[in-house]
C-alpha cells in the first residue's frame, strides 16, 4: 500500500508531456542532420585527407550518434503517445535496436565466413611467398595487392604481376601498407560501416559512409607506410598498381573505392 510520501515522489518522477515531445522532437533532427546534412558535408570536405585519423574518429561518431539518436526519437515519441503503457511505448524503439544489432551480428558471421572459405582458396590457389612470412603469392599478370584478416593468421596476397612491376622500395611500401591493414585492425572499423549499409540499404548515406570510411582507412594505411619508404616511392607504387586497374592495398572485403580514391591518395602524397 502506498504511503503519501510514495506517491508524492511518483507524482514528481512523472515527466511533463510537452517536455517529452520536445525531447522526441530534438532527437529526431539531430538524428536526420546525421543521416543526411552532416555526413554529406563532411564527405565533401578536403581536411580528412590531410588528417585520417580525426576524419575516421569523427565518421564513427557520426554513426554511433545518428542511431543512438533514432533509437532515442522513436522511445520518446512512443511513451509521448503511450505515456500509460510505457513498455508498449519503448517496443519501436527496441525493436529498431534489435534490428540493427542482429545486422551487427550476421555481418560478423558472413564475413568471418567469407574469410575462412577465402583463406582455403588461397592455400590451394597460391604459393608463399620465397621470403616474406604470411605473405601468398597468386599466378596473375595483373597487379594485386590486399590482405585477408584473421588473428594470427592473417595473411597478405601479392601477385606476380605486382612483383614482377614494382621495383624493391616500392614493394617495400605496398606491403608496409597491408601490413597497417593488419596489425591496425582496419577490417573491425570496416566491419561496422559494412552492417550499416545492410541494416539500412534504402539510405543513402550509409553506401557514402562505408566508402567514405574505406577511402580513409587507405589513406591511414598509407600513412603507415610512409614511416618505411619516401613519399615519392609509395605515390608511384600506387601509380603502378593502379594502372592496373586495382586499388594500391586493401581489405580483402572492403568496398572498391575506384580510381578516383588512388588519384586523391597520389595527390595528398606530392601535394
């Protein structure tokens, strides 16, 4: 049985109806400048270039924000109609974060996949490479480079295109870069804006996203590779390799970022 003071402090837990729809309100325009004007300006900006690491830091905050902010929008938007049947009320916005955690989770799941059935191909399909450890080497004139991660085993795929083009500081400098692919954990950030995408392939914005975030992580491992080999060397293996018709380095199951994305890495390096 309640007591007075019981339902005193009841009456005062109770949070003003207009206070609510205020809050749903400015919830969902903060979640819409996410989604929409905020990471468009951001993906036409020049500065990410020169600083990766603040760009990527601040695409992952854009994205955590953004569904924080929706989830947040449809509870309180459900308890301003429902405010008697607050479990009722909060079922959109729970549902909506179940939604995108199980894309979290079968994302995962496809891709580790994905990566085991790759790695047995690449057993069967190339040779290691006569001096350098986790390094496969796969029969193709044209110029390949990427790596596949997995723990301890991850490896690195050359081909003999590659080396057969590249003299030995600029393959010095492209396996500099997948290495940083490697031991920096670039799939894990990948793998994020990858589930993303899936959870929401009607939007937009998290395609941009996902290249976007792509286009960087080569840059940060770019910029790894500088600390190895001059700017000019890794600028022309890029050049070399991309001439080919291939991204210079990657995750083996990132999204392509196309010729215009080794134009920009070339350029932030002789600029």
């Amino acid at each position: 049985m309640l007591t007075g003071t019981d339902t005193a402090l009841a009456g005062a837990l109770v949070i003003p109806h207009a206070i609510v729809v205020a809050a749903a309100i400015a919830l969902g325009a903060i979640a819409l400048a996410l989604a929409w004007p905020v990471p468009v300006a951001l993906s036409r900006m020049s500065w990410p270039m020169r600083m990766p690491v603040i760009a990527l830091l601040l695409w992952q905050a854009i994205g955590l924000a953004g569904g924080l902010a929706m989830i947040g929008a449809l509870a309180l938007a459900g308890y301003a109609v429902l405010p008697q049947h607050p479990w009722l009320a909060l079922l959109p916005a729970g549902l909506f974060a179940v939604y995108l955690l199980s894309h979290l989770g079968v994302t995962i799941a496809q891709v580790t996949r994905q990566r085991r059935r790759h790695l047995a191909l690449l057993e069967l399909l190339t040779s290691p490479h006569p001096t350098r450890a986790r390094t496969r080497v796969i029969d193709d004139a044209v110029p390949v480079a990427y790596c596949l991660p997995k723990g301890t085993r991850s490896v690195t795929v050359l081909s003999q295109g590659l080396l057969d083009r590249l003299d030995a500081d600029e393959l010095v400098a492209v396996i500099a870069h997948e290495r940083a692919h490697v031991e920096q954990r670039h799939d894990l950030l990948l793998l994020a804006f990858r589930a993303w995408r899936h959870a929401l392939p009607w939007f937009p914005i998290a395609a941009r996203a996902e290249v976007e975030v792509a286009a960087l992580v080569e840059m940060l491992a770019d910029d790894h590779a500088r600390r190895e080999v001059r700017d000019e060397v890794l600028a022309r293996a890029i050049l070399q390799v991309g001439a080919g018709g291939v991204a210079a380095g990657g995750v083996a199951d990132q999204p392509v970022s196309g010729s215009t994305r080794v134009s920009d890495r070339f350029r932030r390096l002789t600029a």
